[in-house]
C-alpha cells in the first residue's frame, strides 16, 4: 500500500520533471532559432521555397474553406437576426466575427494541419535518416539552414492566410446575404463599414493571426527537431503538433480576446 | 520545382494576402473615411448624454457630417461636455442646435445637429448654447406612471 504511494509518487514527480525539462528545451529552442535566424533573411530563398510549401500551398484549403464559413454564417445569422427585426445588421455579424475570432483561428487550425504537420513530418524524417547529422558533420548549422527558414516562413504566411480567409468569408457572407437571401447591398457594407473599427478590429486580428503563426510554427519545428528517430517517432510528434497547436490556439485566443476586447468596448 | 516558378507563385501569395488585408481595410473596416480632411473642434454641453460613445456619428439633415472626439464631466456645471470634430466643408450658424437621438429603437446613439438662423457661422472652439439631452427610457416611463397615477387621483376625486 505505502509502497505503491511511493511508486505514484516518484511516476507523478518523474513525469512532471520530464515535461519541464521538454518545456525548457522548446523555450531554448525558440530563442535558438532567432538566434540563428540571420541566413533565413540573407539567404531568402530559402525562406521563399518553405513559403511556398508552408503558405501557397494552403492557400486553395483556406480559400474554399473561409467561403463556406463564410455562407454559412450568412444563412445562420440571417435566419436569428431576422427573428429581432434586423436582418440588415447581417453585415455586421459575418464581418465583426470573421475578423476578431474566425479569420486567425481557423485559418491557425487549418494551418496547424496542414502546413504544421508537414514540417514536423519534414524535420523528423531529416533526423531519421541523418540528414541533420551529415549537415552538422559538414559544419553547416542545421538551425540556421534547416529550422529557421521554416520557422519565419510561418511566421510570414500566417496572418496573410487569416486575412484571406477573412476576406473570402465576408465574400461568401455577400453572397448568400445580398446574392441568394436579399438583405440590402447598400445596408450590408454600409453597417459593416460603420462598426468595424480598423485598429480595434482588424490589426487585432492581424496580431492574432501573427501569435497563432509564432505558436504554430515554433511548435511543429520543436517537434520535429525532438522527434525519436523512428517512424513511430515522427509520426507520434506529428500528432502532437496537431493536437498543441490546436489546443494552443483555442487557449491564446482565448488570452488575447480577453486583453484585446474586454477593455476596449467598456469604454 | 524551378526556383523562378516557386518565386512567382510566392510573389503571388504575399500579394493577394495583402489584397486581403487591403480589402480588410478599405471595404470592411472603411480606413478611407478616416479621411484626414479638414475639421474644426465644436463643444456643446449636455444634461444626460445617455449612451453618447466617442467616434458616435454627427448627423445633421441625416447626413453623417463629423464624429464625436471626446465626452468629459463638467466639474462646475455637473453636466457633461462633449466635444465633435465638424468636417470644414459642411459650415453651420453659430446658433445651430445640437440634441441627442437614436437611430431606430434600440440603435446607437449619435448628435443631430439643427441648423439656425444666424449670420455668422460657427468655427473652431465655439460652443453651442442650445442642447437637448438624451432620452432616457426609465424616466419616460416613470413620468408615464406618475401622469397616470395623478390622472386616476383627478378621475376619482371628480366623482
């Protein structure tokens, strides 16, 4: 009895100190790859080529999925606003929505899956077949020329996705608002453009899109530079990136909303 | 894949999520009616301002013709002081009325403001003399209730 206390114990004790320890090598990690961030931005194209992959190539998952949620907040708000009499405020509430909370963390989460995973996989398969052995072996810095670019590359490509996401939602919201129900043209933008504010809305947003990027990113490459060399290894961090960084954007977003808005509508 | 081919699509991507945020900006967020046009600084003093925000719309005749730029208290006079840019091109008499109203039922609440008859037309840092204070609902009611009450009073007196 007293001695599977202690086992419990020594389990729960060795199980927190390894997340710290894990914990500690990301925060280093990170302040690594700025440290090393120097050939990213002398040597561009690097950075260029992991945007390719990292945010032209999710352009098409974004693009058609920030239209969909786009239209379907339109028939959504459409039908409870047109309980209360102001089917016209639907402008409002496809781009107030859009642009504070959808835009940055469903563009993150689509981001998470798709381009996150990707460099996890990318990385820990570079470390499972040596890769990055053979580049410290040649004295090239596997940071600098491997890590990094992809790291900024994320950074870049996020909060371009989101506001492309948020652009084609209100697109899609026109659509099915003014197009396919009827509300107003005239009242649609109009109200819209009367209570979206530039800076308290949109450049949050943009600050929000650009944490969900740094969140993102640090932790797909984090993963796949820790990942065990082994198939099984890189897969499980594959998993992992989608999980914490969907779980880390759903909490962030939940921080910022509550620094960004709480405040700033009181007044 | 050609490196010119990767850096034509890339090209393309930052450009058309800056046209994003651009469209963001000017279409949905209207930065280009932040104009930075000519205005001049007019105060009015009011009893109640209700729920008067700063940015709230001046609209006289309907049209939207200057923002709200400041709501303060007034120590001495215990009333609250707003202050509103005007745009320069839209010139008003110097005795034009400011009141508070609301758009629709329940919407937000902005500043009409009436033109008057003077000559002389307002400029910067003038004040307006004749306002009217926000309707507030409570007190509406209440004056309601009171009215009847008295008038069931009269009513029963009479007989």
């Amino acid at each position: 009895m007293l001695a599977g206390l202690r086992q419990g114990l020594a389990d729960l004790g060795s199980g927190a100190t390894a997340k710290l320890l894990r914990l500690g090598f990301a925060a280093r990690f990170f302040v690594a790859i700025l440290l090393h961030s120097g050939t990213a931005f002398r040597r561009f194209g690097l950075t260029i080529r992991e945007i390719y992959f990292a945010g032209v190539l999710s352009m098409v998952i974004i693009l058609v999925s920030g239209l969909f949620v786009g239209m379907v907040l339109g028939l959504q708000g459409f039908e409870t606003l047109q309980r209360y009499g102001s089917g016209d405020a639907l402008g409002v509430l496809v781009a107030l929505s859009l642009v504070r909370e959808l835009g940055p963390v469903i563009a993150g989460l689509l981001f998470a899956s798709r381009a996150g995973s990707a460099i996890t996989a990318e990385i820990g398969l570079m470390k499972a077949t040596e890769q990055i052995a053979a580049m410290e072996m040649m004295a090239v810095d596997p940071i600098a020329r491997v890590v990094a670019p992809r790291f900024w590359a994320g950074v870049i490509s996020m909060p371009l996705l989101a506001a492309l996401f948020s652009a084609l939602g209100i697109f899609g919201g026109y659509l099915v608002g003014v197009k396919l129900i009827g509300v107003d043209e005239g009242a649609f933008w109009s109200q819209m453009q009367a209570s979206v504010d530039v800076r308290n809305d949109i450049l949050n947003g943009v600050i929000k899109s650009l944490v969900f990027g740094v969140a993102v990113t640090w932790i797909a490459v984090f993963e796949g530079y820790d990942a065990p060399p082994t198939a099984e290894g890189v897969s499980g961090a594959t998993t992992r990136t989608v999980v914490t960084s969907s779980l880390a954007i759903l909490a962030l977003d939940f921080v910022l909303t509550a620094l960004m808005f709480t405040g700033g509508n009181a007044k | 894949m050609k490196r010119s081919i990767i850096d034509i699509w890339v090209g393309t991507f930052v450009a058309v999520g800056f046209g994003g945020l651009l469209f963001l900006a000017l279409k949905v967020g209207n930065l280009a009616s932040f104009s930075t046009a000519e205005t001049y600084q007019v105060q009015a003093k009011f009893a109640n301002i209700g729920g008067l925000k700063v940015r709230a719309p001046i609209k006289s005749a309907g049209v939207v013709v200057g923002r709200v730029s400041n709501v303060t208290f007034d120590n001495e006079s215990y009333e609250a002081l707003v202050t509103f840019n005007v745009d320069a091109q839209y010139r008003f008499p110097r005795d034009t009325s400011a009141k508070i109203l609301t758009s629709g039922l329940l919407g937000e609440q902005y500043v009409g403001l009436e033109a008057g008859g003077d000559g002389v037309m307002l400029k910067q840092g003038d004040r307006l003399r004749l306002t009217q204070s926000a309707v507030v609902l409570e007190n509406l009611i209440s004056q309601f209730l009171f009215n009847k009450a008295a008038e069931g009073k009269d009513s029963k007196d009479g007989k």
